[in-house]
C-alpha cells in the first residue's frame, strides 16, 4: 500500500476502529468455536462487544494453521479488512530451543549470536509470527533478578550494544517483509534489569548520568540499527512508571533518539499503573499512557473501556490516537499485510524448515560456544574414553533444559546427557543414578505456589532422597570419575523468579559433600539462568562446566566438549558472586575514596567475605593455556582525532587448538565525574593453533574515551588512560597514555 492509501484507510475508520487498533489480546481467543464475551474469557479482560473484532494484534498463538485460521475468521468479519498482527515471544528460538540469551552472550561471537536469531526468524515467521518481543538488553548486574537468564549483555553494556544491533538486523533483514524476517521488538524500555533489591517488577530510580552512561545505550543501539517496535518497562523510572512516562517516551526515544515505531506496553502495565499509585483509575491510566505515546495496551481493558470518551472529550487526545494508528498501520503495510494477511506463513515450508537437520547440526555448534569452563583442576576435562564414569544428577537423564521461555519446543525431541552418553561410551564403563530431585518438593511448591501444586508428604519425600543418595554413592564408589549433571530449576529463573539465596539447592549440595567423601575426582556440569553461588561446593570440585539452559542439543553439545572433540571457549557476561550479599556486583563499578587494597581496616570490603567476585565478568577456561605478552602502544598520547594502535601477543601454549576472546578495556584515571575502574572497550574472538602465537591489534579512538560529564555532555576529557589487555577483566596486561 501506498502511503496516500494507509492515510485513506485511516480516514475512513471509525474511533471504535482506530482504538480497536490500539489493544493487544491472547490469540487463542479466536480459536474457539463461540465467543462469548460476557462469560467467555474475555470476560476477565472486559472488552467491550464491538472490540473483539476490531483489534489490531494478537499474542503468542504460532503455528501455520492455526494463525491463518485465526486470520480468515477476523478478516471475515472485520469491517475494513485491516489483518490482524501476530506478535510472539521467541526468547532463544521456536522449535529449536537454543542457549538461553544469557548463555548466548557469553560466546563473545556476533556470528553466533546473529545466526541464533536467524534460524528463530526463520523457523517462527513461517510458523506465522510477525512480531518478535526480543531482543532483551536490559543491563543486569544483579544476580538475585530472575530475568538476568534474557540478559544478552549480562552486566555489559558495550556487548549489549553490539549485540543488540546484531539481533535486530537479523530479525528484520533489509525488508521485513521477505521470508524469514520479523519485526524486532527491543525491550524493556528503560532499565528494567536495575529492580532495587533485584526484585522483580521493583523500583528503579537512579542518576540521568548513569542511565545514559550504561542503560540506555543498548536500546539506543537497537533502535538505530531500525528496530521497528519498543516495549516499555514495568518498573517505575525516576518516580514515574515506564509506561507512562512522558519523558522516557515522548522526549528521549521519539524527540531525542528519533525512534519512528510503534511502543507497546508490557503484559497489563498501563492498568498497573493504577497499583504503581501513578493513576488514579483505569480511565486516568489511559490518559496518561496515551499522553506519554505508547501505541498499543498490552492486555489491559484501559484503551479499550476508556479512550473513545476520552477521544470525544479532548481533541488532543484524538490527535495521538491517530498517530499512534497510524504508526501501527504503516508497520502492518512494511510487513505486506495487506497485499497477504498470510505474511510469510506457510505448512509446506513448515515441515521442511523447521527442526531440519542442517539447522540441528548448526544449533549443535552454537550452543558449544556458549558453555563456559570454570574450573579445570589438574587438566581433569576432556574426559577419556576409557575411564569408568558414574554420571549422577537430576539432570543427566532430564531433557527439560530449555529455559523458561522456551514454550513453543516440544523437549520430548530433546536428548539427555544419559542418552548421548550411551552412545559415546561402552556401557560397562558408563554406571547411571539420579542421586536426588532439582528441589524438594516444599520448595517446587513455593516457587509454583500459584500453580496450586498438592502438597506431599516430607516424610515420604526424606526417605526417597535418602534412597536417591545411597544409590549414587554406590555407583560413585564403583567409578573413576564422577560426572555430576546439576542445578537450578528452570522455574528458577525468567520473569517473577527472583531469589534471596542464589545457592545450589540445599538437597543438591548435599550430594555433592557426600559424594566428595569418596574422593574421586568430580566435574560439574551446571544448568542454571543466573550467576549462582558456588564458593559453598567449588573446593570439592574439580571441574566446572557451565551450561546454563543450552536447549535442544545440549546434551549433544555437552558431551562432545566433555571428551574434548570440541574446546570450550565462553567467557561470562556477569560476575558470579562470592553470594548474594554481594548484589548487584560488576566489575566495571566506580572506586571508592578507600578501595580494598591494604591491610587497613577502614576500607571498603566485607568482613565476611572477600570484596572481589567469585568469578569476574569475562573469565573462562579453555582446554588451551593461553599467554599475554608485548602489550605495545604505538604511542603514549593522542589528540582528539589520532589513533592509538594497541598490540598484544596471545600464545597457545599447548596441543589443543581453541579460541580465545580477548579483551581490551579501558580507565580513565580521573575526571570531572569519576570514571569506572575500567571498562571494556573491544574484544576479538581468535583461533588458536597447538603452539601457536598471534599478534592481535586493537584500535582507541575519541569515542572510546567519552562519558557524559559534569555537566551531561558526552565528552572525552584530557588526561592519563589506563589500557588493559587480557582474557578477563581481572588477569592483565596494562599500558598508559595520555589524551592531550
Ligand atoms: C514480559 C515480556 C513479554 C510479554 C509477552 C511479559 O510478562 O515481561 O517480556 O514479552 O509478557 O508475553
């Protein structure tokens, strides 16, 4: 359609018409034979009649079938024929389940990372999504937050940025429209990953200063590489919630930043508001989001109930509902929607795309780059083939290791650990115990409380673990090594999963202090979504494999790093934590007038703990020994448009050959504002050969040096620079120059 013909269209529709636009339901709503507002689900959500066919996009319903089903039904009794739109929430992949994002950012890989979310588009946009709620860049540096496990960057927001402009330019290809594209949606905009005390949903509130220096580039860098489409955030901002905040909306991204799109709120937030104590009812919910720009009302009834009256009592208000219309129907024409409701959606193509082999073996691969080896004692991993292995763990015969975002996989496609393991190995050297449950069973029942699971009985359940735990130690006793698959739950992290004590859980830690007592070697494989606290089990480990969720293949991706037929080569994203008093936790943090480096007692440090991570941002093992050596500057100090070219030696010094990540940060030593003990800056993802050395260059630019000021400028300021080069943000090599 042309431009003249969306404006015609708009002219012609009804205020009932436009608002309808304006609201986005559960799809599955169409699917039913009857629809019946007034007992029917739709009754909770109190639509009015007139709406149900009025409204301009639907959520999570995927499938060739069902989706064209939905969309013939709504056409045929949509007055002005205007097809409905079909946004999803494909997290880390449809089908194919891929690592969780956290995991995903810790390959350090852009090519992975791009890959992963062209095989999602691909696989969904067939399946009939148009819309896809991701990327996730929200800055997260609190562990306790359920939703770190979306975090792409982690606590990074350099990797945020790159990342973020990946993802989104994967997604929507050069023309939306075409095959295997969708529009991205970036969220949650703003700073929804600082929730206080990391709980979910929580306030944020926080200096102007260090939201642009830290939160907003990420989103900003979504949007610029053309991100269609923004979700605003639950959490309050400065006092006001995200989503109907006025400045965040209407100033920073449509003024400030230029975004042209459609902002959607997140899932009931605009009548949330009225909790938040920002609204003082559904209808002032409505007048304020309306008034602050967002476009579409997530699954709340306000827009719905509350716009058209009040369209007819103020003009203004009936002007943004008409821009915001407009904006919505001029994403629907960039997808061809008009031209074919259908988009890209397609059976046939269905059945040859999606899980096919090609894009399995492909997974397989991406998902290895995402493990991080966090300990290797004494060269105990890879494995070989010949020892005798006891492999123990609610998780080495459990294929739900997808996360919880992953609801369109079917995990009965996944394999096991168990399962690869039988393959790989002769089976008289492969022995098999379960060893204990994820959780207890009280605490399945707290973290599900609302799904009203039946309370069990704890002496039954004590006598079951006991069982669990003899039949492991007697398989352990038979073994040389054992390999223990564990971790969280996956309803231990995403949304609403915040947790006090990131830990192991207690019956899990259990296993591993008994199984220690045996004194057999034990690698680790841990599943989990966030950062956890490990320094209560590490010393009786002697390796650590973590895999967060790694989705379909993982259990094929896992065995093949075990036995070395593949090097791990993942660095993390955000600290893990000596425990959660240590929350929030970043390497990149601000000195103190008293840091930690003396034996003094009056400094900044706990007395309980060590003031350090347990494993700082960027760290991870290989099975290669890698050396730094010759950091060389070219020169000492700069002018604003000179380059300063970095170069450092990088020695596999061993017979593996593997990749390696390597890292350049940068400090500025002071400044009118004080500046981060160093910040990461550029980093390069190298293959090694055995033996093999490389000199690897970096380039430091003004750019790389600005911050926003005093006076909120985004300048770079003259004076002495520190440059660290190393493979993790703690173990380096470092240099001086000057900004002149
Ligand atoms: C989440 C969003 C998600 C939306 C739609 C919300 O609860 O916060 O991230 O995209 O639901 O499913």
């Amino acid at each position: 359609m042309k431009e003249k013909e969306i404006i015609e269209l708009l002219n012609k529709m009804t205020l009932d018409e436009k608002i309808g636009q304006m609201v986005q339901i559960v799809g599955d709503i169409f699917l039913m034979d009857d629809i019946n507002i007034s007992t029917g689900p739709l009754k909770d959500l109190e639509l009015p009649d007139e709406m149900l066919y009025n409204v301009g996009s639907i959520l999570n319903v995927m499938g060739a079938q069902k989706v064209k089903k939905i969309q013939d039904k709504y056409l045929s009794k949509s007055r002005l024929k205007i097809p409905l739109l079909f946004m999803d929430d494909i997290i880390n992949g449809y089908k194919i389940a891929f690592p969780i994002p956290i995991a995903q950012g810790c390959s350090w890989n852009v090519e992975v990372i791009k890959k992963i979310a062209e095989i999602s588009a691909m696989e969904s946009n067939i399946s009939g999504a148009n819309v896809n709620f991701s990327p996730m860049v929200d800055l997260s540096r609190d562990a306790r937050w359920g939703r770190v496990m979306e975090s792409i960057e982690g606590e990074d927001s350099y990797l945020g940025q790159v990342y973020a402009e990946a993802i989104v330019k994967a997604y929507q290809g050069k023309d939306v429209s075409k095959l295997g594209h969708l529009v991205s949606c970036v969220k949650h905009v703003a700073a929804y990953g600082a929730a206080e005390a990391g709980r979910d949903y929580n306030t944020v509130d926080m200096s102007e200063r260090e939201f642009r220096q830290y939160y907003l580039p990420p989103y900003k860098a979504a949007i610029e590489a053309g991100a269609e489409m923004i979700m605003t955030s639950f959490n309050i901002l400065n006092g006001i919630p995200a989503t109907i905040n006025k400045w965040l909306i209407d100033e920073l991204l449509r003024k400030e930043l230029n975004f042209k799109g459609v902002v959607i709120s997140d899932y009931g937030a605009i009548e949330e508001t009225i909790a938040h104590g920002a609204s003082k009812d559904e209808r002032q919910a409505a007048l304020n989001a309306i008034n602050a720009g967002v476009d579409i009302d997530m699954m709340s009834k306000v827009y719905a109930n509350y716009l058209k009256e009040l369209c007819q009592e103020d003009k203004e208000v009936e002007n943004r509902v008409n821009k915001s219309v407009l904006r919505i129907l001029k994403l629907k024409n960039k997808l061809g929607l008009f031209e074919n409701p259908y988009g890209n959606t397609d059976e046939e193509k269905e059945k040859k795309y999606i899980m096919n082999k090609q894009n399995l073996k492909e997974a397989k691969k991406l998902t290895q780059e995402t493990f991080v080896l966090l300990k290797n004692k004494n060269k105990i991993l890879p494995l070989t083939k010949n020892s005798k292995i006891a492999l123990i763990g609610p998780y080495a015969d459990n294929n739900g290791i997808t996360g919880s975002w992953s609801m369109f996989s079917d995990r009965t496609k996944n394999h096991t650990i168990l399962d690869i393991l039988k393959k790989r190995i002769d089976t008289k050297n492969l022995l098999y115990a379960k060893g204990t449950e994820i959780l207890r069973e009280k605490d399945i029942n707290r973290i599900l409380s609302a799904e009203g699971l039946p309370i069990i009985n704890i002496e039954d359940e004590q006598e079951k673990e006991k069982y669990l735990l003899k039949e492991a130690i007697e398989i352990a006793k038979k073994s040389e090594i054992i390999v223990l698959a564990i971790g969280e739950h996956y309803k231990q992290s995403g949304e609403a999963c915040s947790r006090s004590n990131i830990s192991l859980p207690e019956n899990q830690i259990n296993l591993i202090n008994e199984l220690y007592k045996l004194n057999k070697p034990i690698v680790m494989i841990l599943f989990n979504g966030r950062p956890l606290q490990l320094n209560n089990v590490e010393d009786k480990l002697d390796g650590i494999l973590e895999v967060w969720f790694p989705g379909t293949t993982g259990a094929e991706a896992i065995i093949e790093v075990l036995f070395g037929d593949v090097n791990p080569s993942g660095k993390l994203t955000m600290s893990f934590p000596q425990n959660s008093g240590q929350c929030p936790i970043y390497y990149n943090h601000y000195n103190t007038g008293r840091p930690h480096v003396t034996d003094f007692r009056y400094v900044s440090r706990y007395q309980d703990i060590a003031t350090e991570s347990f494993y700082p941002f960027g760290y991870g093992l290989s099975y290669c020994n890698f050396k730094y050596k010759n950091l060389k500057l070219d020169k000492n100090k700069m002018k604003e448009n000179d380059i300063i070219y970095v170069t450092v030696e990088v020695e596999n010094q061993s017979d593996y050959e593997g990749y390696e990540v390597i890292q350049m940060y940068i400090q500025d030593l002071y400044g009118s504002v004080v500046r981060p003990v160093k910040e990461l800056k550029g980093f390069k993802k190298e293959y090694f050969k055995p033996y093999e050395t490389k000199k690897i260059e970096f380039k430091i630019d003004i750019e790389m040096l600005k911050f926003w000021n005093e006076c909120l400028e985004y300048k770079a300021e003259e004076g002495e620079f520190k440059v660290y080069i190393g493979g993790n943000s703690v173990n380096t090599l470092e240099e001086t120059f000057e900004l002149y």
